[in-house]
C-alpha cells in the first residue's frame, strides 16, 4: 500500500471552496484510478491536506501527477505556491 499527502498553502479564507471543489471535482477523477482504496482532505487553518492511499506505488504516483494538473486548472487562484508532497510505502496501518 502506498500514500501521498498534499499539503497545500492557501489563500485566507478559501479552504472551504477548496474543499467543496475538490470534493465535486477531483474526488471522482483519484477515485476511478487503478489501485484506489481511500482519499481524504482536511483543512488546517489556511492549509489544505489531502492524503490519497493506493495498493501500489503507480496508482500514488498517477494520483499526484493528476493533482498537480487539476489543481493546476482548477485552484490555482486559491493557492500561495505549489503544495508540499510526501509519498511512499505504508509500513505500518490499523483500520477500525
């Protein structure tokens, strides 16, 4: 299993447009690639955050590469600067 986390600097004020973008725009493109089992976002304070999960490495990395270009198109006026991006092996996990 693989993760990215999105950290995303935004605008004051705008993450709750960011959120409801996100999730009606980008939320069903992650979600139809090959490998998804989970995405999330978060606001915190003026940050966003996502953190995408797949089952293999290919599926994070085509989840980062389709952010990049959807958030590119889509929030670019909501965001200071490109995010910060952390991916890599989930070594350890629980689930409830």
């Amino acid at each position: 299993m693989y993760a990215a986390i999105r950290r995303y600097k935004a605008t004051p004020g705008s993450a709750s447009e960011l959120a409801r973008r996100g999730q009606e725009g980008f939320v069903p493109l992650v979600s139809n690639l090959p490998g998804f089992i989970a995405y999330y976002g978060l606001a915190v304070g003026n940050d966003v955050v996502t953190v995408s999960i797949f089952e293999d490495q290919a599926g994070e990395e085509q989840s980062t590469h389709l952010a990049m270009e959807w958030v590119q198109q889509n929030l670019a006026e909501f965001l200071d600067g490109p995010p910060e991006v952390i991916a890599g092996h989930v070594d350890w996990h629980s689930w409830a």
